[in-house]
C-alpha cells in the first residue's frame, strides 16, 4: 500500500523535534481526523537555511512532513510556496489516493510557517510573493 520511500520516511524521519528560534512557524490541524502538524523554517537572505517538524499524527502525514522539511532547504521563499502536496507525495513514490489530504498538511503547515515569517517580516513580502499564497495549488486526489 506505501511505497518504500513513504516507509522510511515514516520509521526513519527527517528534521524532527524544536527548533531553537526559528525564523516562522506554522500550525495547521485537519478537522477531519484530528492530526496536528508544526513546522519550523529558519530564513536567511530570503532563503529557507533549515526546517524541522513536529506532526502528531498518521504514518502519511510523518512521512510527507518529514519530506517537505527536506524538499524546502536552500530554496527561496517563492519556489518553497510553489512546492504542492502532490510534488510531496511524488518525491516520496506516490501515497494511496485515500492518503493524499495528509500531503495537504504539509503543503499547508509550509505556507503557514511562511506566512508567519512574512508577518514578522513585512519588508520581505513582495507583491509576487503575496501572489503566491493566494495561489491555491494543492490536489486531494492523484
Ligand atoms: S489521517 Fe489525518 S493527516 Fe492523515
């Protein structure tokens, strides 16, 4: 049912625990099931240097969180905002079609932690990239 990629990821995650000071958090939760996921970026020069997670929740959601930690280090706030649920799930070999909304949380707990930092750092917001939030992206299903 999951690929080997989704596995190892799961028994073996990438970036979890705090983050001393970190630069933006996110915090999202999925009304349906219940699940939680924190994510913490550290940014430098409009790029995201480091991200960690916390996610209390199912084996799908570990794993893609654990992937979109590894997916958005050294890239720029604006192709971070462009990474989709669904460039998640592909990096990690696909996940069930039941399992895709759990890719939702990542692709949602990144932009929130981007948006915080954006918040605290209202110099840093550009037009494009406040473009970019308003940009919904994400696929439920494959
Ligand atoms: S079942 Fe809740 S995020 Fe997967």
């Amino acid at each position: 049912m999951y690929s080997e990629k989704v596995m190892d990821h799961f028994n073996n995650p990438r970036n979890t625990g705090d983050m001393e000071n970190p630069d933006g958090i996110g915090h999202v939760g999925n009304p349906v099931c219940g699940d939680i996921m924190e994510l913490y970026i550290k940014v430098k020069d409009d790029i995201i240097t480091d991200a960690k997670f916390k996610t209390f929740g199912c084996g799908a959601a570990i794993a893609t969180s654990s992937m979109v930690t590894e997916m958005v280090k050294g890239k720029s706030l604006a192709d971070a905002l462009k990474i989709s649920n669904k460039a998640v799930a592909e990096a990690l070999g696909g996940l069930p079609a039941i399992k895709m909304h759990c890719s939702v949380l990542a692709e949602e707990a990144l932009s929130s932690a981007i948006d915080d930092y954006l918040k605290k750092n209202p110099t840093r917001n550009t037009d494009a990239l406040r473009k970019l939030h308003k940009t919904p992206h994400h696929e439920e299903t494959e």
